[in-house]
C-alpha cells in the first residue's frame, strides 16, 4: 500500500438548521476542503458519500453523492455512497484511503452531510430506529433493558421506556443499560460522567463550529433533567445537522501541489463490524480488536497517541472508549476522567472539539468532524483549544448497534507530516 495524506480539511458548523439542506450543508464542507487543500475540483478523481437520513426525511434514497455533486459541476467521476450509520463518515474516509492506498486514485474525496433536526420530533427520534435491526428493534431493547433490570444496582424511577425512539434516541437507552453494568462492575460513578460532560462543554466552548458553545459546571450536568438514568441531558450528543470533507492524496500528487496547510499522513485506516460477544465480555469489544489492528498497522501503542477523538454519543462512550483503546485499564476510566488525563492541558486529550456531546453529531458527518479536528489540531492551527506538540491522533468512530457492541466501526491514526 502507498502511503496517504490529508491535504484538505473543510466542515460546517454542526447545529439545528430548519432552512438549509444537505446538498447546501454538503456543498459548504466540499468548498471549505478544496479551499483548504489550494485545488480545483477537477483534480478530485473519486468521492465517497456518507449520509444516512436522507432518504427517510425527504425521499432520496438512492444517488445522494451523485445529485449534490452535480450542483456543483462535479460530474463524471465514481462516486461511493455509503451508509453505515454513525460510522459512516469514517467509513468514506476508509474508502477515499483505500482508493489512493492501493494505486487506483491519486487524490480522492470523503464527503459526510446529514440533516436530522426535524419540527416533528417523533419522526427525527424515529430515525433513529434506522441503526438497529429494524424488524426486532422492540425485542433488542428489551434485551438491552432485560441486562440492566438484572443488575445489582439501585436505580431511580425512569418513567416510560416506550418514549425510546419517540421522545428521545433509543442509543440512549442502549448507552445507559452498559453504563449500569459497568457501574456496578467497577464502581464508576455518575459524579465521572458528568466530569467528562463538562470537560467536553468546556473544550466545544472553545470550538467555533461547535454546536454548544457553552460551558457547563459538574453540578449543573447532575441537576440536568434525566434522559435514561445515570444519564442527564448534558450527558448526550444533541440532534443536529451538518457537513464535513476531507481530501487525500498520494505522495506524487503532493509532491506536485502547493498545498496551503501542512499536510497529515494517513498511518492507519481500519473498519470492521461487531461481533456476537455477551454484555459483560467487554474486553472482546470491538474497539479493543479494532484498535489493536490500528496500532500494529501503524507501529504504535495506545501509549503514542498524544490526543483522540472517540464517538462519545453519550459521556459513557468517551468512557467506554479510554478503556477499549486501552488509553487505560478496563474499569478505570471514569478515576482517568478525574485525573484530568483527557482534558487539554493534560497528558492525553480526548475529543479537545467537544465531543459529539458538544460538537455535535449529525451523523454520516460526525466522523469526518472527527478527522477536521485531528487535522487541524496535527497542524497547530487549533487556537485556544491546541493540544500542545502533539504528533500523532487517532480517531474512533462507531455506528449502529447489533447485540451488545456497535454494528460498525471505524479507527484512524494520522501523523504530523
């Protein structure tokens, strides 16, 4: 394989926009990239396309990648769409690399946009369902729900199950009954999710294409209002809408091109599915099998990554994640949240963009987002949120849900080049 490089980053701001569209929030992030990278579209010779809602808000289901790119005269080229729910930005991104990595392409496009805020919130809430096993999602949240009721763990009232995927995602619900386990596993604690809550409000706080903006204190996530216990509101990705691009190249192409920024070489790229493994087996996590892939393909340890993005949908996910990647030893990684280790500032910063819980998560773009911020951060352009001398990032990125781990999963370790 050839080695690969990021020249180009570009994204929207995530937010709630009720009067954009996701060929408008699409065409924003390919212009940002291409400005970005200094290159005209025609030297883009593929793109792969992530986006899942599409299709079930507005009845575009087939094409996308194709209609947005016609807009913008970007015609002829292949163009992949993909879709792999949450895991879908990382999963075009796999696929630009690929192309590039094997000789096909010298310089590819990943492309990620999504629009999910809607004015009928049981309908945005039942999009959700979409990352599941649609035909037996009732009965897999009951299993889901089934493994936490036998836990020996006293747990306040939660009011009406039924309001999963009608009042709020059912992924919280998902979230919450592995949360419990591992709280009664090891003794973790809602005080350390709400630790990382309010270290991934501060670090969004200082990310202007974040969708919060704000900071909020331990106490205030705490007091927030319940969304499926021990998880409050500030706890939680929001709904929001949003694109994200990145453009990669081969080393002959780089070579060739005045690029603006400093370019980032591509150390590794894996993708995988989850595996049939029980709930209290975590770790045989996918995010243990695929990171050890991740760190032998680029001939590093969890111990050199100076910063990570993960897929913190919710604060157990970031919590989750430490553990999996093995920036920790499972069970510890709400005392690595207390010891300040992922804030910036400390040794290992983890989602210094804010997070899905901040940034925001409007899917098929959420992991692209993630590769934005790595960039930008491995360039020493990130202003008052810098991770300081960092040289290596790897970012995780998870879709779906299938039994007790993510359906699918993207990781990527990048090097400053």
């Amino acid at each position: 394989m050839r080695d690969v490089y990021v020249i180009g980053v570009g994204m929207t701001r995530f937010g709630k926009y009720a009067d954009r569209s996701v060929r408008g929030l699409a065409a924003e992030a390919i212009r940002s990239a291409l400005l970005d990278a200094g290159i005209d579209w025609r030297r883009i010779e593929a793109v792969a396309f992530a986006n899942s809602n599409w299709g079930f808000f507005s009845g575009q289901h087939s094409i996308k990648g194709q209609v947005i790119l016609r807009d913008l005269g970007m015609t002829a080229i292949p163009v992949v769409n993909v879709e792999n729910a949450c895991a879908g930005g990382s999963t075009a991104f796999h696929l630009a690399w690929l192309n590039v990595a094997s000789g096909l392409h010298d310089c590819c496009m990943a492309l990620g946009a999504e629009k999910i805020f809607h004015e009928d919130k049981a309908k945005m809430f039942e999009s959700f369902w979409g990352g599941m096993d649609v035909e037996n999602r009732r009965a897999h949240l009951e299993m889901m729900l089934g493994f936490a009721a036998g836990i020996d763990l006293e747990v306040p009232g939660q009011g009406d199950a039924a309001g999963a995927g009608r009042s709020r995602s059912p992924f919280m619900d998902l979230y919450s009954a592995v949360c419990r386990w591992h709280m009664a596993e090891y003794g973790t604690t809602a005080r350390q999710l709400a630790l990382i809550a309010e270290k991934n409000h501060y670090h969004g706080s200082l990310n202007p294409l974040a969708q919060y903006q704000h900071r909020v204190s331990v106490e205030e996530v705490l007091a927030a209002r319940s969304v499926s216990w021990p998880l409050t509101l500030p706890m939680c990705a929001p709904v929001g809408d949003g694109g994200a691009a990145a453009i990669l190249c081969s080393k002959a192409v780089l070579k060739k091109l005045n690029v603006p920024g400093a370019a980032v070489r591509v150390l590794a790229s894996v993708l995988a599915s989850g595996s049939d493994r029980a709930g209290d087996e975590d770790r045989k996590d996918i995010g243990v099998r695929l990171s050890g892939q991740a760190y032998e393909r680029a001939g590093l340890g969890p111990e050199d990554i100076d910063l990570a993005e993960v897929h913190d949908a919710s604060a157990f996910g970031e919590l989750h994640q430490t553990e999996a990647l093995g920036f920790c030893k499972f069970g510890e990684g709400g005392a690595l949240a207390e010891s300040g280790t992922t804030r910036l500032g400390g040794r290992l910063p983890v989602n210094p963009s804010g997070g899905l819980e901040s940034r925001g998560h409007p899917i098929g773009a959420s992991g692209l987002g993630q590769i934005h911020e790595l960039v930008v951060q491995l360039r020493h352009g990130a202003g008052a949120r810098q991770v300081e001398k960092c040289r290596i990032a790897l970012a995780e990125n998870g879709g779906g849900n299938l039994g007790f781990e993510e359906a699918a999963m993207g990781i990527t370790i990048l090097e400053r080049f």
